[in-house]
C-alpha cells in the first residue's frame, strides 16, 4: 500500500464529509457499567492517593475498591438477568465490545477472583510488625532500593504501598475488556491496560525484594516483547482484512465480504498475511495464559512476586487470556480452523506434559504451582480446540473453578512462615499437617482439586473439557491429558504425603493466624471447591447458557 | 411436603458440620445442638409420616430430586431421595431411637472432655444413614453407606487413648472394606447389566438380565450385608466394636446401622426373587449367624460382649426372613424396628449399670442391682421380656412371624430353618435370662479395686432413664400396635409385597412350640445362675463354652486363614512387584524425573534465553500453520 494512497483516502474522507457529520459516538453506559465502575474507582483510588492522609489511605482504599468490585459484579448479574448474556447478546460502543455469555461470565469470575484476591492484598496481619505499625505483603516504599537506608527510614515510618488497591482495579479493569474485545485495538489496549499494573505489582514485595524485582523486570521485558509480536500480528491481519473488526475479519476470511476497502484491495486476501498475523496474536495470548514453550516466565515470576499478586495474576489473567483467545479463535478465525487446530493441538500437548513433567523435580512450592497452572492451561486449551458449544462452556466453567482453587491455593501459602517470611521451600512443609491438620488438610483439598479428584471442582472441570474435547474430534488429546493428569497427580500428592506423613522439622516453620480477610478467601475457595466438585451442575448449565459468542 | 425430605438429611449435617468446625467455644452447648437437631428431624419425620398416612397406598412414595451430580448421557448420577413406607419406617426409627440416645449420651458423656466432638459425630451419623435410606439410587446409598462406617470408625475409637478401642476401630473398618468392595462390585454389575443405577429402573427390569448375572449381583450385596450387619463370614468385627461408648453400641451397633445390610437385602427384593440361589444363601448365612450369635452370647461375661452376640444374631433372624422372600420381608423389617428398640434399650440399659459401677462391664462382678437402679432394672427388664419373645411383647409379634416364616418357606429347607430359628429362640432365653440374673439378681459380687474404691452403684440421671423408659414403652408395645391387625404387613407390604407361603405346620403349632423352648432357655438359665451363687471368677467351662469365649474362634481362623494367607500372598505379590511391576514403573518414574531434570536446565533465569525460546517458539507457531495450509 503507498503513501499516497493512504494520503488521498484520509484527504478525501475528510474533504467529502464535513466535520459536523461525525456521528456521535453511541456508547451503551449502562451495558459497559461493570468495566467503567471499575475504571472509576480506580481513578478515585489515584485521588485517594493523593489527598487522603497516609493513616487512612488504606481503609479508604479497601473501601473503595471492594464496594467497586462489589458493585461491578452486581452489575454483571444485572445484565446477565436482563438477558445480555443470551437473547440480548450484542456489540456494543461503536463496535469494540461484544456484550455476550462469554463476556459477562468471563467478567463475573474476573471480579470475584479480584475481590477474594483483594482480601489477601488487605491482609496485614501476617508479617510481624513493624515499628509498632500493621503491614502488608507489600514494600513500603516501591522506589526506595532494598536494603538501602531510605527503605529503613520508609519502614521506620510505617509507610506502606496503598498504590497497589488502584493497580488491582486497573489491572482488573483491563481484564474485563480482554476477553469482550470486538475489535484488534481495543484487544491491544486492554493487554496493555492489565499488563502495565501488574509488572508493577510484581515488583512490590515487601520481603525477598530482590527477587521480586527481578521477576518484574523479566515479566516485563518478556511481556513486553510478547506484546510485539502481537501488536505485528494485529497490523498483518489488518493489512489482510482492511480492518480491525472481528466481524469483518472473519467476513474476509470466509470471503462473504461485500464492500472491499479499495485503499487495502492489493493486499486484501492475502492468505500469508493472515497466517502469519494469526500465528503471531494467538502467540501472545499463548504467552499470557503460560502455555509452552511461551511459558518460560511464569515460574520465575509466580515465584519471585509477593504471593498474593501471584494468586491473583494466576487467577485472573487466566481468564481474560483464555476468554480472549476464545473469541478470537470461533469469531475471527473459524474460518482458519483446519489450519490453526492442528498447530493448537500440538500446543496443547507438549503444555500438558512440559507442566506436568517439569513440575516433579521443583522444590519450591510456588514455582510447584507455577508449573501447575501451566499444565492446566494445557488442559484449557484442549476444551479450546474443541470448537463446539461445549467447548466454550466447559473452557468457561473450567476458568470459574481454576480460578477459585489457584487464589485458595496461594493464600495458603502466604500463612506458612517462618523467620524470613513465608516458607516455600517444599521440604519446611514437611509434617505440617502434624502441627496445623486445618490449614494442611485445606491445602490437600486444594491440591486434590488440581489433581483432578472427584467430588472438587477440579474433577468437574477437567471431566468438562476433556468430554468436549473427545466430543469435538480430539480423543488422542485427551488421552494426552489423562496421562499428564496422571503424572501431575504426583507430585500433588507428593506434597499431601509431605505434609501428612513425614515428622515435622524441629525448624520447621509457623503457620501465621490470619485475620478474616485471609481466612474469607480461603474459605470462599473451599467452599467453591467443594460445590463445584460434589453439585456443579447449576455452574455447568450457567456457563452453557453463556456459551454463545456474539459475532 | 416432599421439599422436607431434605431437611431430614440437612438438619444432622448442619449439626455435624457445626459441632466439628465450631471449635471449643461451643463445648459448653455443643450437645444440646446436637440433640436439638436430631430431633428436628424427627420431628420432620413424624410430619412427613402423617402426611403419608393422609394418602392412599399408591401414593405413598415421594421424590425429592436435589441435582444431578455427573450429567453424562448414559451415566446419569442423580442426587434424589425416595421417601416410601419402607425408608419412613427407617426414617422414623433412625431419627427416633437417635434423638432419645443423644438425650442419653447428654448426661452418659458428661465427663468427657470431647463431647462436642462426639455429638458432632453421632449428628454425621444420622446424616449419613438418612442419606442411605433416603437414597433414590445405589451409588447414593453407597454415599451413605460409607459415611455411616466412617462415623462407625470413628465412634468405636472415639476413646482413641486405649489402644484397644483403637484397634477394634480399625477392625471394624477393615472387615467392613470387605463389604463395601460388595457393595461397588454388585452397583458395577448392575451399571453394566441394566445401564443404570436408580432404584425404579432396576428393579423394574429385573427380568430383562439373565438370572446368572441377577445371582452375581445378589451374592454382592449379601456379601456387603454381611459387612455391614456382622453377618457370618464378616461378623468378627460387632464384639470389638463394643469398644466405644455405650450409645455407640446402642444406636449404631444394635438398632440402626447394622440393619442396614437388611434394609438393602429388602429394598434389592425384586433382584432376590429373581435370584433363587442367592436367596438360598441368604437364609443359610442368617441361620448360621442367628445361632452363632446366639452361642458367643451365652459365653460372654462382658454384658456388652453378651449384648452384642445378641444383636448378631437377632440380625440374623432379620436376615434369614429377608432370605425367604416376599414371605419374610415384611417381617425382617417388622422385627428390625421392634429390635431397635428393646436392643437400644438394652444397651442404654447396661450403659446405665456401668455408669453406676465404675466402667465396670464384667457381670460376673455385678450382682443384686435391682435394688439400687430400680428404674434400670425395670426398663432393663422389659426389654429383656421383649427379647425373649414374651407373650404380649414385642419380640414375641415379630420373632414368632419370622419362625413362622421360616416353616412357610416349605420342604426340608423350610424344616432346617424353621427348627434353627425355634432352637435360636431356645437360646436366645437362655442367654438374655443369664444376662439379667447376674445383673440384677443374686448377691453383690463387686469388690473394691486395687486403689481402694468401691464402686457405688446408682441410679442415672433422668437425661438418661427417660430415653431407658420411652425405649421401654417401646419394647412392650411396638410389636403388638405392628402385629395386631397386620398393620405393618398392610403399611409395606405395597413396597416390599407379601406371599403367605404354605406352612407344613400351623401357626398355632409354632407358637406353642416357641412358648415350650422359651420355658426351657429360661428354665436352664435359672438352674444355671439363678438357683445357684455365680462364681465370681469364670469356671473353666466345656470346649464349647470356652470356644464361645473366644467368639467360637472367629479370630483365630481368620488369623489363620486371612492373616496368614494374606501374609504369603501379600509376600509374592510383593516379589512380583519388586521384580516387575517396580522395574517398569520406577524405569517410568526415573525417567520422567529424569526428562524433568533435563527441561528444568532450560529454565535458567536469564530474559534472554526465555526470550530466545519465545521467538523460536513463535517462529514454529507461524511455520507450523504455514505448513497446515501448504499440505
């Protein structure tokens, strides 16, 4: 395409059209009001930042972002009960949003993951204090250099990171456009929007600092890269389609286009444009759901984050990532299926046993998780490539229970502790269960849930995707993903028999009494965990309800 | 009204959860809970019963259908109760005779630190066997039937501390895992024999499957039945469960929980029937066990060792009359309820003397106590009446169907059973009569122990000699307000059906002819322990006495056969395992630890190799679907 050509086209639209002929745009308010409730408090966040003294920031803070969450999830089930979820399902504000089933699920289970991932930001009960002052898992000063003297005068001070409630509710609000985007810029800026809080928050580790910057800096040069690729992949499907809309693309791909964008017409249909753009965003979504070999992040940085953003990040970003791949995959590329099934199929195997495999020799507990969650995304994506109603449903009820059980699982984690804060290394979880059979037999429910045990929510998600993945043609797949259950399966009870049936280390570590932030997130786990498991049945008909994409 | 049928089931659960999560701050009201909510659900039991009475016959079956827990097509999991005569009758029992025990267990446990816990347990027990009457399929009755023996578990060890009441616990569970291996066999034929596991549709298709694999399945069942009722092979497990506290014994291990075995023989009746050999076992395994039960209580100088022999082989009877059919359902059932209450208040009878005798449960150390528990005596007494089948009682209505019964079944067969079951009654009055003349008559044999403390027996709190005497009301009335007028035939004989069978004797006959045996067990036992002193240390007593005494050698021949066959077999197997299973499976292992090993160098911490990957990654990703389109 040349210069001019895209010269003339803007000259000339502006020349024919008047200004006073711009249409107004049309935004729905009230259907985008769970993403601008979230948007809006996090502003009020920035503002509470700036104006309310230090001593009530943090009350302010949790105020605002939990009523915020709350708020915007009711305004979900507001919408979902009008039928926006089914009969009502449409694209809204001019074209970027789709407001359907998956859209409104998907978004439902981002804010309540936001807000049992919220509890455990607000817990400040677990460190020791300091200085006769309450704190978090958070520095107290972000800028201050570890272990410098202006971070010793930051914590003599009791200062402490309320930034990150409003990072949470912007990272938040990115993530409930993700997965609704309809159009390719609209899907870049929403990755951006949730991406840049939670480098952010990854960097804010009150203990451990080093590594968490660390982890930061590598989830940002990686993410940021990723985003590269995606952003290429963006500019050759648009360059291919003459547009960034996914009903126009998937018009072009099908080939029932009528009105050709004569500026774009040499270029327009041109296959290897597609593949490659294809190729290239679905990689970058591969690389924020940690599918292999995109994966290489997630370990260092589950690890090197304070765990309650881990949670939260394992959780949430998840299901933005799954539910944005999701939309791409049936409403701008179903027509590409033949060729993009084989290649996720291929994904999705060496991801269900690269996790699955690597996780039997980790030592530490959170890197164990890391490689958990990249197994289940290997799991997910089998439900994805099952490009069948059931397919969608099983993939949204899987994320609604992963979700649930990751953030339980990571809570957990931040109570065990000793004198240089939490515990991970797995051989100080030896004989836990001896000292605290509560909080280890919650862990072992959990782990039983990753394992895929019936009666939890795990059993019930996997039997979902793995059914609708036989079902859609992929039966070798999910022979591949009992095996890797198989092996995954040991080394989740490997950690149940740690904890149960070896003697406790005389030095070993303390599991920390929470106050009932903590102990609302671990409790709202089990409980989804276990309902999920033993009656999912309402869960399952909710997301096949919600299992058509509006295109 | 059938919305209630799950409040049956929630209200001991929220009990259970309740009472095991609430921590220390509910000891203080914890069995009071725990009480209360048993008795709600009674109480919605007894609202229930009365709107089932308001209904024809037909309708007397409700459904409650909560969700579905696998929807699958071809395996359909539902979570649905039934609520028809014969899982009222159950209801009605269970959460009776467990509210009445858990008003007992009040004042029994009073001194034990951990109450809260154990009516926390006793509440997971309701909850559990409602679930296994209540349930609409096998595979829920399989819930409840593994949730009534991990609350059996864990109330045999409830006393944790003795390492006798410990082990017992686990006996229990073991011999009872055989069972319940039964149990899912017979449910997996059954899902492979008719594709489903719901009651209606089985037993409705009864005749489409071949009576060959109809007898595999009744031969799992019973064995599950003998799991759980302490039925001969599987019995060895009912005397050491005595272990735990009292109304353990009296609620789980007399009246309700080891009829369960019945209930199932009773509700797969459609699979029985169709299944004459099996039934034929059946009622052999009830009749072995009916007097095996009945020697081992006439051995036992532990009254509630003596007590549990009793209740074997009253099961036994209840068994042996579910072995003949539609003849003897009703009445397997019929008994089944009168024996939950004169067997409940029994025990709760002898709970009540080792209240007041310092733990002390050896009789031979007892002696005389009419005079100081006079309530005890009197409710123990009337149960004991009962038992032994006293005209008017009522044992005797039920006892005396299933003797009956046994002669209706016809031919030699019916002559063998019915002259077991009338030789069973003999005993059976030999043995209770002994129990209570060394109790309650006779002189006081009790001594001071090694610390110098005399026990001074007396009578129990009024927490527990009201459940002692409604149980007692129980006793003397149930089976004549069930047998006059054959109500209960009438009540659930639309679930069960009903045959007369053709006695080669009159009813009359049996009757008088149980009276005669009757006379004769008693008259023994007093020339026995009545006429004469009770020696305060055990004769030594013939072989079959002392065989008896170690429960007619149940132990020592599963330890001889079981243990040490189990032993040899475990040892090849576990050559055959070292040598091959653990080459290919640790090969397995060591090479995935291996292959892990390897990938984990990848992840070596620096941007630039993830980096790397990434990009090569993306370069196969865009290759790859370049090629899919290319071939």
């Amino acid at each position: 395409m040349s210069a001019t050509a895209v010269h003339s086209l803007w000259t000339t639209a502006a020349g024919a059209d008047p200004i006073s002929k711009i249409p107004t745009p049309k935004i729905e308010y009230g259907q985008l009001s769970p993403t601008l409730i979230i948007l809006g408090a996090a502003l009020i966040g920035v503002l509470v930042e700036a104006f309310v003294p230090r001593k009530s920031r943090y009350y302010a803070q949790v105020f605002v972002s939990v009523v915020a969450l709350c708020a915007a999830f009711a305004a979900v089930v507001a919408l979902a009960a009008d039928g926006y979820g089914t009969t009502k399902a449409h694209i809204a504000a001019m074209g970027a949003i789709a407001v359907d089933g998956p859209s409104l699920f998907l978004q439902g289970v981002i804010l309540l993951s936001g807000l049992v991932g919220l509890f455990t930001f607000a817990e400040r009960r677990l460190d020791p204090e300091a200085h006769g002052n309450r704190v978090d898992s958070f520095a107290a000063q972000g800028a201050s250099v570890p272990g410098s003297d202006s971070e010793k005068a930051a914590v003599k001070a009791g200062f402490t990171t309320t930034e990150v409630f409003p990072l949470l509710l912007f990272a938040v609000s990115g993530m409930l456009v993700f997965p609704s985007a309809n159009d390719l810029l609209t899907l870049f800026v929403a990755l951006e929007v949730f991406s840049l809080p939670l480098y952010l928050l990854c960097a804010l580790a009150r203990r451990k600092r080093l590594l968490s910057q660390e982890a930061a800096v590598k989830y940002f040069l990686l993410g940021a890269f990723a985003s590269a690729f995606t952003l290429f992949g963006i500019a050759l499907l648009y360059g291919y389609a003459g547009s960034m809309s996914y009903a126009t693309i998937a018009q072009v791909v099908d080939g029932s286009i009528t009105n050709i964008n004569p500026a774009l017409a040499d270029t327009m249909g041109n296959d290897a444009l597609l593949l490659i753009g294809g190729a290239m965003i679905v990689m970058g979504l591969l690389f924020k759901v940690g599918a292999v070999p995109f994966h290489m992040w997630t370990p260092d940085v589950y690890q090197g984050a304070p765990t309650p953003v881990t949670g939260f990040m394992a959780a949430a970003t998840k299901v933005a990532a799954f539910g944005a791949l999701l939309r791409l995959l049936y409403v701008v590329l179903p027509g590409l299926r033949w060729d993009w099934r084989p290649v996720m199929w291929g994904v999705a195997i060496i991801t269900m046993l690269g996790g699955a495999i690597v996780a039997i020799t980790q030592t530490d507990i959170k890197r164990l998780l890391a490689y958990s969650s990249i197994a289940h995304a290997g799991f997910i994506l089998a439900g994805v490539i099952a490009t069948t109603r059931d397919g969608v449903s099983s993939v949204l009820f899987y994320l609604g229970a992963y979700s649930f059980v990751t953030i339980g699982a990571f809570a957990v984690v931040t109570l065990v502790r000793d004198a240089g804060g939490e515990a991970t290394h797995l051989s100080k979880w030896a004989g836990l269960g001896r000292r605290s059979p509560l909080v280890a037999a919650v862990f072992a429910v959990f782990l039983l849930s990753f394992a895929g045990i019936p009666l939890t929510a795990g059993f019930a998600g996997k039997f979902a995707v793995f059914k609708a993945a036989a079902a859609g043609g992929a039966a070798p797949l999910v022979v591949v993903g009992v095996l890797s259950s198989a092996i995954a399966a040991f080394f989740y009870i490997r950690v149940i028999v740690l904890m149960f049936f070896s003697e406790p280390r005389p030095d070993g570590p303390t599991v920390a009494v929470p106050s009932p932030l903590t102990m609302a997130t671990i409790g709202v786990a089990v409980a989804a965990t276990l309902v999920l498991g033993v009656a999912p049945q309402y869960f399952l008909d909710l997301a096949n309800q919600a299992g058509v994409f509006v295109r | 009204m059938e919305n209630l049928i799950a409040l049956l089931v929630a209200a001991p659960l929220l009990g259970a959860v309740v009472l095991l999560c609430g921590g220390r701050r509910l000891d203080a009201v914890g069995h009071w809970i725990g009480t209360l909510l048993s008795s709600a659900s009674f109480v919605i039991g007894v609202v229930l019963f009365t709107d089932l009475l308001g209904k024809n016959a037909e309708h007397r079956t409700l459904m409650q259908h909560l969700w579905t827990w696998v929807p699958v097509e071809g395996f359909q999991a539902d979570v649905t109760f039934r609520l028809d005569q014969l899982s009222m009758t159950f209801v009605l029992l269970i959460t009776g005779v467990g509210s009445l025990i858990h008003l007992y267990s009040v004042g029994y446990m009073e001194h034990d630190e951990r109450r809260r816990r154990f009516f926390g347990y006793l509440n997971l027990f309701l909850a559990a066997m409602l679930i296994l009457v209540l349930a609409d399929n096998y595979l829920l009755l399989y819930v409840g039937w593994e949730g009534v023996g991990l609350a059996s578990y864990l109330l045999i060890g409830f006393w944790q501390h003795k390492p006798s009441a410990a082990t017992a616990a686990k006996k229990a569970f073991l011999v009872n895992r055989v069972g319940d291996m039964g149990l899912s066999i017979a449910i997996m034929l059954m899902f492979t024999t008719f594709g489903t596991f719901a009651f209606g549709p089985v037993l409705s298709h009864v005749g489409d499957a071949s009576e060959g694999k109809l007898t595999g399945i009744a031969l799992m069942l019973l064995l599950a039945a003998c799991g759980k009722s302490a039925q001969v092979p599987l019995q060895s497990w009912l005397g050491d469960a005595m272990e735990g506290p009292t109304p353990v014994s009296a609620l789980i291990h007399a009246a309700t929980m080891v009829t369960a075995g019945v209930y199932l023989i009773v509700r797969s009746g459609a699979i029985f029937n169709a299944a004459p050999d099996a039934q034929l076992v059946v009622t052999v395994v009830g009749a072995v066990t009916l007097l095996f039960g009945a020697i081992v209580g006439c051995a036992k100088d532990d009254i509630k060792k003596a007590l549990a022999g009793s209740t074997m082989s009253q099961i036994g009877y209840m068994v042996l009359a579910a072995g003949l059919g539609p003849i003897g359902y009703v009445f397997a059932i019929m008994h089944l309820v009168t024996h939950g209450f004169f067997k409940a208040g029994l025990f709760l009878g002898a709970g009540s003397v080792m209240h007041g005798m310092n733990d002390e449960v050896d009789m031979r150390k007892y002696g005389g106590l009419r005079k100081y528990m006079p309530v005890t005596f009197i409710t123990f007494g009337l149960g004991y009446l009962a038992i032994i089948g006293f005209p008017g009682l009522s044992g005797f209505f039920s006892k005396d169907k299933i003797i009956e019964a046994a002669f209706a079944k016809g031919g030699t067969e019916g002559w063998i059973l019915g002259g077991a079951a009338l030789l069973g009654a003999a005993i059976t009055a030999f043995y209770m009569t002994r129990v209570m003349l060394m109790t309650f008559f006779g002189e006081k044999r009790w001594q001071p122990d090694e610390n110098g403390h005399e026990p001074h027996p007396h009578e129990s709190p009024r927490t527990m000699t009201i459940p002692m005497i409604v149980l007692a009301f129980g006793s003397v009335f149930a089976g004549g307000i069930f047998g006059i007028g054959d109500r209960f035939l009438h009540w659930l004989e639309p679930v069960t059906g009903h045959e007369e069978g053709n006695s080669p004797v009159s009813a009359l006959t049996v009757t008088l002819a149980t009276m005669v045996v009757l006379v004769i067990g008693v008259a023994i036992a007093w020339a026995q322990y009545g006429r004469r002193p009770v020696p305060a240390v055990a004769p030594r007593g013939s072989l079959l006495t002392r065989a008896a005494r170690r429960d007619l050698l149940q132990d020592d021949f599963n330890h001889v056969v079981l243990v040490r066959g189990g032993e040899h077999l475990t040892r090849s197997l576990v050559y055959v395992d070292h040598t091959l299973v653990d080459g290919v499976v640790n090969g397995t292992a060591a090479s995935m630890g291996g292959l892990s090993g390897r990938l984990r160098k990848l992840q070596n911490g620096y941007a630039r190799s993830y980096a790397v990957s990434m990009f090569g990654g993306a370069a196969i990703l865009v290759a790859a679907t370049l090629l899919m389109r290319a071939v």
